[in-house]
C-alpha cells in the first residue's frame, strides 16, 4: 500500500514538474517571438529610411547606386574587385 501511495505521489510530482518547466519553456519562446518581432518592425523602418533617403537623392547618384547595387547583386555580395585592388597597386 505505501509503495502505491509513493508511486502515486511521484508520477503527481512528476506532472506539476513537467508542467512548470513547460510553462517556463512557453515564456521564453515568446519572449523571443517579441524580440525577434521587434527586430523585424525595426529593420522595416529601416528599409522605409533608407528608401526615403534614397529617393531624396540626385538622379545621378541614385544611378550610380543602382549601379552599385546591381554588380554586388550580380556576384552575389562577394565583390570581386577586391582581388583587382593588389594588382593595380603593384
């Protein structure tokens, strides 16, 4: 009888544990989900910052940019003109 009653104890103190240690899992992730929500609402206004900041530019800056953009684009944010600087001050 008593072993049943130690049993029954420890499968109850089993659960509440679980269901503590669940619900701390629970806070955390969302406490996460808030950070990472705060991120993306700020690297969005950002972007808006930027867009605006751009669209302020000159026409031939702005060209120049898109440019720019367009060949970091075209290798893949790997610029490779960083090799041709050794060569040219050779």
């Amino acid at each position: 009888m008593t072993k049943r009653i130690f049993f029954i104890l420890g499968v109850i103190v089993g659960v509440l544990f679980a269901a503590i240690a669940n619900r701390k899992h629970k806070e955390h992730l969302k406490l996460l989900e808030a950070k990472e929500a705060h991120h993306q609402w700020m690297n969005a206004e950002a972007e808006k910052r930027w867009f605006k900041s751009l669209e302020a530019m000159p026409f031939e800056k702005r060209i120049e940019y898109e440019l720019f953009e367009a060949s970091l684009k075209a290798s893949n944010y790997k610029p490779d003109w960083d090799e041709d600087d050794d060569e040219e001050e050779d």
